[in-house]
C-alpha cells in the first residue's frame, strides 16, 4: 500500500535527501524545508521505498502539497 508525505505548511524546500527507488525507514529524512527561517525535516513515518519525489530543490510548497509517496 503507498502512503502520501504531504506538507505540513507553506515551505521553500531546501534539500531532497531522497530519490525515487530508495528505500527508508521509520524516522528517515526525506527532504528539509525552511519556513520562517526555521529548517525543517520531513521524515518518514513508515519504512518503504520511496516511489515518487514530486519536490524539488528551491520549490514554494503549500500547505497539503504532496512530496513524496513511499510503498
């Protein structure tokens, strides 16, 4: 079953750490955001390999944007 990582809040994403094929696991960093001058890692919350990496490098996320899916 794919599970969806999306955005928590309004984010310039700094860093994809992660790329379609790869495998994580529960805590991993996927991509860092930076909101209101803070740098925030979005982790995974499951183990899996990561299908999808729909962010990249410099982007303006939206609240509920997807970032990734991971199986």
């Amino acid at each position: 079953m794919a599970e969806n990582v999306r955005a928590e809040m309004v984010a310039k994403v700094l860093d994809v750490v992660v790329h379609p094929g790869d495998v994580v696991k529960e805590g991993d960093t996927l991509v860092l955001l930076e909101s209101m001058k803070m740098e925030i890692p979005v982790l995974s919350e499951f183990n899996g390999t990561v299908d999808v990496v729909n962010v990249t490098k410099d982007d303006v996320i939206q609240q509920g944007d997807l970032i990734a899916v991971i199986s």
